[in-house]
C-alpha cells in the first residue's frame, strides 16, 4: 500500500496550509517514534496534536496511501515518507542576521540542528557586533550577506534585525539567491514570489487571543 | 454605514483564521495612520498585505459594514474598530516564565508595549535566576505563578522554558487563571478547552518551507 501509489496530486497544487501542518505530523511521529511505538491510527495522532482524525487523514491523502486499514499508520514509514516530502533528509545551512537579544537567542537555539537547519553564518551591520564569535561562528558584515550565501549553497536567512533594517536585508538575501526567508521583524517583506516567507510574529499571536478572552 | 449596523455573526462563529489575521489589519491600518493616509481601499491593503482584496473584503464583512461603497476604508475608523473587537484598548499584563536567552530576549522586546502588552510578572525554576532582575521586574520562582496571576489579574502568559518544564508551566497558569499561553517551546500543551494557545514554532516554519526550495 506503500510503495505502489506516487502522491495523489503535483505539489503545486497541495495547499500551503496542508504544508504547514506536516511538520507537526513529522514532530508528533518522531516523538512516537522514540516510544518505541511502531503504529498509531489516525484517531490517536489527533489526539495528540488536537485536530480532527478525518483531517489528518485528509491531509496525508495529498501524498497517497499510508496506512493499511484497520492497521493505523506506521510511524517509522511515515516519518520517513514526510521528512522525505519536506525535504528534510538532509542539514540546510542557513543565514542569520542580526545579533541582538533575539538573534543571540536564535544563534544558541538547540532545537534547530536535530531538526535539519544549522546555522551556518552570521551578520550584523553593527561594526561593534563585527569580528565578535556567536558560538563557533564569527559575525560578518551584513553587506557580505549575498556572496556569503552564494558561496556557501545557503539558500535560507532569518530575519533577527530591527523593523527598520528588515527589508534591506531581505533585499541582500535575495541578491544571495535566498529562496526561504523567517522573519522576526514586524515588518511585510516584499520578495519575488519565488522566495517562501514565514513570519514568528508573537505580537500578533497575543493580539489575536484577546479576542477569546473573557474579561468578567 | 458604520454605527447602524452590528455584527454580521455572532463573536464565537467568526472563524479563527479571521480572528489570526485581524492583527496584521491593525498593524497595517496603523502604518497608514501613521503616514496621514485616511482613508484605503481594499485593493491597496490587499497590496500592502499580500492577500486578495476579496479576502480583506469578507473577512471585515463578519463584523458589519466598514467601508463606503467607492471611498475605501477609513483608516482611523477601521484601526478603532478592529482593535475594539480585539480588545486592544487596553493594557494586559503578561506573565514570562523561562528567563534563559530566549526569556530575556522576550522581556527586552520593545515591540510589546505599543501592542497592548506589558510583561508584568517573571518566573523561572532556577535557583540561580530566582532575585536576579530582569529590566525593572525582580524574577520570582515558578511556584508562585498562580498566586501572582490571580492577585495581578492576569489572564495571559508566555512560555519560554525549556521542552521538559513547557508542560508544568501550563499546568500552572491554568492554575492561575490563564486564557491565553503563547507557548514558545516545541511541545503541545494540554490544557483546557477555555484556554487558547498559540505557538511559535521557527522550526515547524522553516520545515514548512524547505518544500518549497528548489535544490536543483
């Protein structure tokens, strides 16, 4: 049931929220995974992640068969099958600007190697940050970004600067041949349209739970 | 057109996907605001946002008519009225618990305040961070989280501790009275249906995008 059926769609056409939630589905197996539990049915994985069964299983869909029915999902299968989807097989080098509270904090992050990133170079347009070692790393002048990156096959940049310098450093990114951006800065970045974007936008992530709160 | 008409639906049959992009409204209308533009159509903040004009269109349609058949959207107007909705007319005080680099990243941020925010109370586990201050406020243990949002009345916090401690944490809060976690550690929490979650995830986010990137 595997290994005869390619995806069920091109991949332009699954859409980018089906994307996004893959991760989730690679972390939750994983963690299954390293239970040592071999199979999991689409009821128990959502349990765990707090969705509904039916759109996990419509999720997956997009990518063929992956469970036997009655038998649940392998978990080992799937998490290899998704990884594979995502393109997360291998380390990604990626370029981080911007070496303050938030960028230090992203430079020292542990979660990121495991999870197929390492932070490969590091910039700041301050000449008091410049020469300075993050880690192993030492932080070069943001205006050595594309080359940097063009050099070193870096085709990822997170975005640790201030507002005000996010879109200048979007636009050397670009230069560098940068095809995925994360963003930190409260800022919309304007990019050619073949560069993915993501924001980390705590702000509006509070702004948008108040709503639900209940004041009385 | 504005004040004659209430909401198009009920508060809680707005779907959350609208609720999520309310924020980026504000934060738009607000620049506008800023730069003396009164009045937008659809079209230009569609532009300015990078969705469609017909998205900005029915997602301000669940909360009654705001615009002007032919003039576009009164900026001043529009921010007031989003912001009332989301109940930005305010200050809420924040509990931080986790002051490692990302913590004190958090607490640093200038970005809140402006935003309707302010980080009232700090906790950590660590004996050694615990009396240490942290901008004004002094850290406080975890243990006393509950009591300190219940007796500062606040109904929000923010999880930066590390993956193992993410859990208690919530269980805390919820302890306390929380209604909203922005949760930045890489687990899904359990808590109850009343409380809303939201997670910042650089990692799902980068996974997401990798997809995308064409290696070739």
């Amino acid at each position: 049931m595997w290994d005869d059926e390619g995806p069920s769609v091109p991949p332009g056409d699954i859409p980018d929220i089906v994307i996004r939630r893959l991760p989730i589905y690679v972390r939750t197996l994983k963690s299954l995974c390293d239970r040592q539990v071999g199979s999991a049915s689409s009821e128990q994985l959502a349990e765990m992640i707090g969705v509904t069964a039916a759109q996990i299983r419509r999720d997956l869909s997009y990518f063929g068969k992956f469970g036997k029915q009655g038998k649940g999902y392998d978990t080992h299968r799937l998490v290899e099958a998704i990884s594979g989807i995502l393109k997360l097989n291998r380390q990604w080098p990626v370029a981080l600007v911007g070496l303050g509270n938030l960028g230090r904090a992203i430079a020292n992050y542990r979660g990121f190697t495991p999870s197929s990133f390492t932070i490969a170079a590091v910039f700041d347009r301050n000449s008091g940050q410049i020469g300075q070692t993050v880690g192993e790393l030492k932080i070069l002048p943001v205006d050595d970004l594309p080359t940097t990156m063009r050099d070193e096959h870096i085709r990822i940049g997170i975005i640790a600067t201030p507002k005000v310098h996010a879109q200048e450093t979007a636009d050397l990114m670009v230069k560098g041949g940068v095809q995925a951006i994360l963003n930190y800065a409260p800022v919309i970045l304007k990019v050619p349209d073949s560069v993915t974007v993501r924001e980390i936008d705590p702000v509006s992530a509070l702004q948008s739970m108040t709503y639900y709160i209940d004041e009385g």
